[in-house]
C-alpha cells in the first residue's frame, strides 16, 4: 500500500509542474490585460490633464489687478497648473511654433495678455468647462475665455469608449482564467485521486488529507503569480524600450495592485480548486476512479 502511495504521488509531480506553467500563463494574459487597462486610463488623464483653457485680460492691467485675477483662478479647485503670458511673451510663443513674425504688416502687437492654465482631470467635460468659462468672464478685467470644445467632446467620448471596452475584455478574461486554472487544478489532482482514496481507506480524516495538498496548492499558486509578474514586468521594460514615452504614465501603486491581485488570484483558485477536488474524490466510490 505504502509502495502503491509513493507509485501515485510520483505520477503527480509532472501533472503539478503542468499546473504552474498553465496557471503561470493565464495569469500573465491576466496581468497583460490589466497593465492596457490601467494604461489605457493613465493615457486618458494624462490628455485631459494637458487640456488648455485660455484666459484673456483686458488691455493693461495694472500689476495689482493682475495679480488679484491671477490668485482668484490660482485658487480655484479645477486649476492643476498655471502661467501669466505678457503680450511679449505671447507673441515669441507664437514665433517659435513656426509662424512668421507680422512686424511688416502691423506696428504693434494684437496679442492679449493671458492667464493659460491645465484643468484636473475630474474637471475635463464640456458642462463644467462651460461652467468654468461663465464664471471668468464674470470678471470685468476677462475678455474671452477659449478652450478647445471639440477636442474635449472628442476626448471624453474616445476616453469612455476604450475604458469600457476594455473593462469588458478584462471581465471575459478574469472569468475565463477563472475557468482555465480550474481546470488546469483539476487536471493535476486527477493523477492524485488514488492517493486521496487510498488515505481515507486507512482512516485519514478529510483535514488530514486536504492538508498537504493544500499547501501544495498554495506553493505552486505563489510560484505562477511570481513567475507571471516577473514576465508581465519583463513585458513592460521591453515595451518601455521601444516606447520611452510609456514611462510618463506609469503608476507604481497601481502596478503593485495588479501584481499583488494576480498573487492572491493564483492562491486563492488553485486553493479553492484543489480543495474542491478532494471532496470529490473523496465522495467518489473506489470503482468510479477508473
């Protein structure tokens, strides 16, 4: 009996090392999945953060009133950013984006002054935007206050459209690494059902049996989420070397969020699944494991 145990755990070990390498590849599409989605995110505030709303001033102010004007949008909740443009610098702002300088048509300089500032990008949608421009051009020393309306109406739509999307394929995935690494657990514990069976026949109480094969799972679970980060994370540096800019939008908290999910994913389904597998080998009858 104690040779046939031994004869059953050995033809187990090469259903385990399957197990890791089919859980470490589902959990690294997981863990691809969820970087796009959470780039996809810091790609869409990032683009509302540099939305520019444009303030400009009433002929020359003095540098009080200027002053006063520009702590008042200082102040104000929806400002990430902010600069006072003279009409100096206005005008070499627009001389170094290519255009040519119009002192051989106009003798002076059309150019306003401006309070430019960047939006937070809770605030990036056209109501509050209209919202925001009605209240500074309140102010008797505001002309006009300009923001590009379809870019933002075009942001916003494109922003919502991919997060959903994305969600969706997220959820398709979760549910189907759900599914694959069940199986996978499954699979393995098959080649152990004799083992299972033959423990209880000694009188092994369900504990005792569950116990070892448990931690097993939770052994082989850590080792293909570790394994599944470390290649995802491998993923991501190449991907940065290619592309430098992604390196703007990463997020070293969300990222340890991903990576500590896939973690606990890996755990928690191969412990949950093991376990489930041995009640039902356990309840099975000795002829039906053939």
């Amino acid at each position: 009996m104690a040779q046939s145990s031994k004869a059953s755990a050995r033809r187990g070990k090469p259903s385990y090392v399957m197990s890791i390498i089919g859980v470490t590849l589902v959990l690294f599409l997981l863990g691809i999945v969820g970087w796009l989605v959470i780039n996809a995110n810091k790609l869409g505030d990032y683009f509302k953060e540099n939305v520019e709303v444009r303030t400009f001033l009433r002929g020359e102010l003095s540098a009080k009133d200027s002053a006063s004007l520009i702590e008042y949008i200082a102040s104000r909740p929806y400002v990430n950013s902010y600069e006072f443009l003279t009409k100096e610098t206005a005008k070499q702002k627009y001389i170094d984006e290519g255009n040519e300088d119009w002192n051989k048509v106009l003798d002076y300089n059309p150019l306003p002054n401006s309070i430019n500032f960047r939006l937070k990008k809770e605030y990036v949608n056209v109501d509050t935007l209209e919202a925001i421009k009605a209240d500074l051009e309140q102010n008797m020393h505001v002309t006009d206050v300009q923001y590009q309306r379809a870019l933002v109406t075009t942001l916003d739509r494109n922003i919502r459209q991919v997060s959903i999307g994305l969600l969706i394929i997220a959820i398709l995935i979760a549910v189907s690494v759900i599914f694959l690494i069940d199986n996978t657990i499954r699979l393995a514990m098959f080649s152990n059902r004799f083992l299972i069976k033959t423990m209880q026949m000694v009188g092994a109480t369900r504990w005792f049996i569950a116990k070892p094969l448990n931690i097993k799972a939770v052994i082989n679970g850590a080792i293909s989420a570790v394994i599944a980060i470390a290649l995802v994370y491998a993923v991501i540096l190449a991907t940065r070397n290619f592309l430098p800019e992604l390196a703007a939008l990463h997020d070293t908290n969300l990222m340890l969020v991903l990576f500590v999910a896939l973690l606990i994913i890996g755990i928690s389904i191969s412990v949950f699944s093991t376990y489930r597998s041995v009640l039902k080998y356990l309840k099975m009858k000795l002829d039906d494991l053939y």
